[in-house]
C-alpha cells in the first residue's frame, strides 16, 4: 500500500472519530490498540488491521468509507450513528434511565 493511500486512510478515520466526538485516546481504546499504534493509523504511518477495524465497526465506525471512501448506504443518519455509538459504550444503568425517559416522553406525547 502506497504512503498515500496510507494516508488517505488516516484522513476518513480521522472523520470518523470527530463523528463520534471521541479523543484519540478513545478511538484507540475501542480499537483495541494503544495510542500510539492509533495515532500512526491517523499520520498515515501504519493502517489498521482488520481486528481493529471490526472493533471499530461494533461502535458504528463506517468502515466501508474508511477503507474505500464509500459511505455505507444504511438507514442511520450520523447523529442516529453517534447516539448507537454512545448506546453501546453505557452501562446498564445509564441504558435503563435513558430507555425509562423515552417510554415516559412518548407516553406523554400519545396523552396518556
């Protein structure tokens, strides 16, 4: 793989982690990689494995478009991608408020 491409690479997983709002320190984490093995995916020093893109992928990260620049064509928006994202990295508890405040706010709007 080309230096370039490498760093074509970087440049959409870069995006896609200002997607999420998350630090590099979090990406790497999700990634399952340390800091500095993510930092040389995002400078174009070195591209991910397809470990790290499949832990990337279980938080939402369109990998498609990291690798070939195609957006996945999927139902989600961005924002319904970011709000998947943050879903699946709460505990538990914080997943039970957030569904018991959804359950109560649609209650209210259908007048019950």
């Amino acid at each position: 793989m080309s230096d370039t491409q490498k760093k074509i690479i970087g440049e959409r997983l870069s995006q896609e982690r200002a997607r999420f709002s998350w630090s590099q320190t979090e990406a790497a984490e999700r990634a399952g990689v340390g800091f500095s093995t993510y930092c040389a995916y995002e400078q174009g020093r070195s591209v991910p494995n397809a470990e790290a893109l499949q832990q990337l992928a279980g938080y939402g990260v369109d990998v498609l478009f990291v690798i070939t620049g195609q957006a996945t064509a999927g139902t989600l928006t961005p924002d319904e991608m970011m709000l998947l994202g943050h879903w699946r990295d709460s505990p538990n508890e914080v997943r039970s408020a957030i569904l018991g405040f959804y359950r109560s706010y649609a209650s209210a709007l259908r007048g019950e």
